[in-house]
C-alpha cells in the first residue's frame, strides 16, 4: 500500500468511508443486542452501575420466590382452620344431640336402700345402676312416669351390672315399668321356686311407651310342675308400646308355657337391633308370642334370633308379624298362627317384606292351623325373599320371584318344597347362629355412646385434618416456625409464629360422656376450641397481609432496579435506527465523492 500513491482528495474520501463503517459496525452492534452498554469498554460507568442494579433485582427475585412459597404456607394452615372449624363444628352438633336426648341422672345406686329411695323420689330421669344389686326377698320395683333404670356401661366401657329378684310368692312381677322407662345396658335376673302366672321380669302397662335397649333378661323358674297346672311367665311381658333396640338378649327356662316375649292386648312392638331369644323347660316353651290384635314389627336391616323348642314365635287372635326390607330370622323351631274356631273373627297375618331372609333347622317352617271361621291365617311373601332349610337330608337356598299368598283353608305345614313360586336356587344352606355365642356378644352402645363414638371419629378425623395442613414439610399447625427475608442481605424479616392446634393442645379432653355434666363439658371445651381457632386465623390473616404487601413491594422494586439498569445500558432503537439511516446516506455519499475524486486521475488516460 505504502507504494500506491493516492491523491488527497481520494484519501481524505477513503478515510470518511472507513470512519462511516466503523460507525455503521457499532450502530449495527446496538440493533442487534438491544444494548447501547454491551460491556465495560462500552462505558465502565454505566455497564457496572447497571450490572449492581441487575444483581440486586436477581437477590429480590430469588427472595420473591422465596416469598410466594411462604404465603402458599400460611395459606395452607389457614384453609386446615376453616376446615378444622367446621369438623368441631360438627362435633358440638353431636355433643348437643347427645345432650338433648340424655335425661338427667337423679341417682347412682349400689344397694337396695339407695335404688328404693331413687324410685320412691319419684324424680324423672336416670337412676344408674352402679353395682351388682341383690334385692331382699319378693321385693319388686315400680317405676314412677319417666324414670328409667341403666346401666353403669350405659356411659361408656364394659362392666356389666345386674339387679338380682328372688321370689318365693306367686304372681309377682320383679319390673313394672312407667310411661317413657328406658332400661338399658344391664342384666335383670328373675330366681323363684312359686307358681307365677302371667308374670314377667318387666311388666309394661297399656298405654305405656317402653324402650329396652341393650339388656340381658333371665327368668329363672325352679317350681315343681306336677303336669296340670296352668301358667304362664315371660322374659318381658308388653301390654303397651314397646321399642328394642341395639341387642337384647332374652333367655327363660320356666317349667310350663314359658315365653321369652309375650306381647298382648292391642299391644305394639317395634325390634331395632338384634334380639335373641332362648327358652327351654317343657314343651310349651315360646320364644316370642303375639296375641289379641297385637303387632310386631322388624325393622329393617334387624334380626332375630330364636333358639326355642316348639316355636319361634306364635300369632293369636288377629295378630300380626311383619318383617321389613334385609331382615332375617333364625330359629331351629316353627313359626306358627294360631286355630281360629268357627266363631272368631280374628285374622292372624305374617307379612315378609323382599329381601327377608329365614334361615331355618325346624321340621317345617311355618305351621298353620286350619281355619274353622270365615276369616282365613294369612302367609304373605313380597317378591325376593329367601328361606335357607336344613333338616336331616334336605337343605338348600330357597327365594321367590313374584308376591306369594297363603291363607290356611286346610292345615298346612309349610316347607320350602310347599310353597308354589318358591323356586330353589342352590343347595346350600346358610346356617343359624349358635344362640349362646350371640347372647355372649358385646353388646351395642346406647345412642348416647354412639354418638359419643362419632363425636370421637370427628375429632380423629380434625387431627388427621391438622397434621396434613404442612407444605413443603412446615406445618404451622403443629408448633412450627416459618422464617421469610425481604431483602437481599436478611436485614428485614418476619416470624411466623405457629401454634399447637391439635384436639388435646385445644383443650378437647373430655371424651367419656358418664353424665350431662361430661357432655356440657365436652360442649364448652369445642365452643372454646373453635375460638381458638378464630383466634389463630386471625394471626395467620395478619402474616399474610404483612407478606401479601411485601411481595408487592419487592415486585415493584425489581421492577424499579430493572428498569434503571435498562435505562444505563439499553439502546433506543429509533435513535440507532436513524443513526443507521444517516450513516448509510453518508456511506453513499462518501462512495460518490470518492468516485468523482478518481475522475481526475483517470482523465490521463485519455493521452494515450
């Protein structure tokens, strides 16, 4: 190059040209990365400054992260709050319920003195049967309008407690209940060596409303039956109205016509639960009898269990059995509706609802009489009921399709293979319980204690509630501590402080229900809870509005620190657009000029 001779003109040309590209290299530079400050070498002032500012809103950004997952925290123990107060909620509403259905106890007996006293008050309510009473000799009990007897387990636990009656004189009845009597959740043993007729363990009156719920009633007769007497005693003899409930157990070995239920007289029974009923002696032994235009209902999904050596249960003068939808009946005797006699006006009926289920070991399973009267024993099956029979080499799953009636025109003794559109559908046989086995159960809670046991399920269920309110392994509902920084080097921070929130830090201690007192409590201690509750939502609320305007704060100035260091470093593209524009005219013109620079030289060549 040194050797090339270049006018002025075209040299001061040449050096505008290179001038104008490293221009346009630059100006191209800052449309492609957007920066005006790429590096130090650009402007160490501005690139460092930016870089600080950048640095920082990365630190905030991180924090901000940091942030969102501690809200999501304190979000989570707030929503296991909500959640939490309506499970105690939900509690105090079973904790009520049991309160309005527990009557007030009025005594807590252990002897004969205290129980005398109790009933002879004649105060409503509970009288507790605390110990195992043995009563003097023929004494009895009447029972004042609603009084009731129960026992120690009818609060909670297992113990057993019994009221033990012995009778050496005829025609006594060791209970005669009252209107509204409750007896629950104890044994009533009947000893005596006289002649009772029509006499019970619990006696109830007509136009009474009994429950029994939960018992063991045993009626003991030692007397010396010389074969022509005639009389009759029975486990619970029920002239009223009457409801079991949970599983009853009733076992009477009386030497002559000895029932284990005797219901009579326009009397009602309603059986909700399991009620087993064993009776032995001589032959005239019943397990349930149900006479003078009288009803027995078995409700539905209820059993009954009879272990009885003539019959299960008997129907006389216009009675009526009738067992509702996924019932069953087990008895290794017959079912039988009593002779009606040319004179009787009296229909005895036996209604089995689908889905009843008879399971049998008897000879035959119904026995019905011939009728002498215009009026006929009526068998009615509705569609879907099934009879398993056993006895000796016959055995099998019997059930019907349609609706099947039977009246009694003629004797029948009724076995599955009897009864027309009964269609057999296996050969087995599902069996019937050993009935000693079943009176050795544990017995069913009372209602209180089954809600007390949903009251307990509720606040299981609370703590499960609570120890799953964690995130990401912190729960501030168990004690836990959460730690969140605002800024970059830790200076400013909040501690969220978490509580204990569990049923047993609330204070939820109460939790055997052995009188209205323990209920109440049980009530005060949720009201209290719930407060509590309130109490800690109301804190959580606090933390979260306090990092709710952090986060917000912290968003905004990454956003201040982002766009500071934008304005150090980036280009304005309309600006480096123009510039562009300018050099590439420039460019040109320096290219024409240069052009017209060389002219002068190249004239020379027209010399030669």
């Amino acid at each position: 190059m040194s050797q090339i001779s270049l006018t002025a003109p075209m040299r001061s040309n040449l050096l505008a040209l290179q001038n104008i590209a490293r221009q346009q290299d630059i100006v191209q530079n800052r449309l492609a990365t957007g920066l005006k400050v790429s590096s130090a070498i650009d402007n160490p002032s501005a690139y460092y400054t930016a870089a600080s500012l950048s640095n920082r809103a990365a630190d905030l950004t991180a924090l901000l992260d940091a942030m969102s997952q501690g809200i999501q925290t304190i979000k989570s123990a707030s929503e296991a709050i909500d959640a939490g107060i309506k499970f105690l909620e939900q509690a105090k509403a079973v904790a009520s319920q049991a309160l309005e259905s527990t009557a007030p106890v009025i005594a807590r007996v252990s002897n004969e003195e205290e129980l005398l006293a109790a009933v002879a008050s004649g105060r409503r309510g509970l009288i507790v049967i605390d110990g195992d009473i043995t009563l003097s000799e023929n004494q009895t009990l009447t029972l004042n309008d609603g009084q009731s007897l129960v026992g120690k387990s009818y609060f909670g636990g297992t113990e057993n407690t019994s009221l033990n009656f012995n009778f050496n004189e005829q025609n006594r009845d060791a209970i005669t209940a009252a209107n509204n009597s409750l007896f629950s959740n104890f044994t009533i043993n009947y000893y005596t060596e006289a002649r009772q007729n029509l006499t019970s363990a619990i006696k109830i009156h007509e136009n009474q409303n009994v429950t029994i719920q939960n018992m063991n009633i045993n009626f003991y007769d030692d007397y010396n039956y010389n074969g022509n007497e005639y009389f009759e005693n029975a486990a619970i003899l029920n002239y009223g109205s009457l409801t079991l409930k949970g599983t009853n157990n009733l076992s009477n070995s009386g030497t002559y016509r000895n029932y284990g239920l005797y219901i009579t007289q326009n009397a009602s029974t309603n059986i909700n639960g399991i009620l087993n009923i064993k009776t032995q002696g001589h032959n005239f032994a019943f397990g349930m009898v149900i006479s003078i235009s009288s009803i027995c209902v078995l409700e539905e999904r209820s059993s009954c269990n009879f272990n009885n050596p003539v019959f299960a249960f008997a129907l006389s003068r216009g009675s009526q059995f009738i067992s509702k939808s996924q019932t069953t009946i087990n008895t290794n005797a017959q079912i039988y509706c009593g002779e009606l006699p040319a004179d009787s006006n009296y229909q005895n009926r036996i209604q089995l609802s689908s889905n009843t289920t008879i399971n049998s070991t008897a000879s035959v399973i119904f026995n019905l009489p011939k009728s002498y009267s215009s009026v006929c024993n009526i068998l009615e099956f509705a569609a879907d009921v099934y009879i398993s029979w056993k006895y000796n080499d016959k055995q099998g799953l019997w059930k019907n399709d349609k609706e099947i009636i039977i009246d009694t025109v003629s004797n029948k003794r009724i076995t599955p293979e009897d009864i027309y559109g009964m269609n057999k559908i296996s050969d087995i046989f599902n069996g019937i319980p050993d009935i000693d086995a079943e009176m050795k159960k544990k017995k069913d809670n009372n209602k209180n204690n089954n809600l007390k046991d949903i009251y307990i399920f509720a606040l299981s269920q609370y703590d499960y509630l609570i120890s799953d309110a964690s995130y990401k392994g912190i729960n501030l509902l168990d004690g836990q501590k959460l730690k969140i920084n605002f800024n970059e080097d830790r200076s400013s921070q909040i501690d969220v402080m978490g509580v204990k929130a569990d049923s047993d830090s609330l204070g939820l201690k109460t939790k055997e229900w052995n009188s209205q007192e323990d209920i109440e409590k049980s009530i005060s201690e949720l009201e209290s809870a719930i407060n509590s509750l309130r109490s800690f939502a109301s804190a959580f609320g606090n933390y979260y509005s306090i990092v709710i305007t952090r986060q917000d704060f912290t968003e905004n100035l990454i956003n201040v620190l982002e766009e500071g260091a934008d304005k150090l470093t980036l280009a304005d593209m309309n600006e480096e657009s123009a510039n562009m524009l300018a050099l590439q005219t420039s460019q040109q013109l320096a290219i024409n000029s240069l052009s017209l620079a060389s002219q002068a030289a190249q004239s020379v060549l027209k010399l030669f």
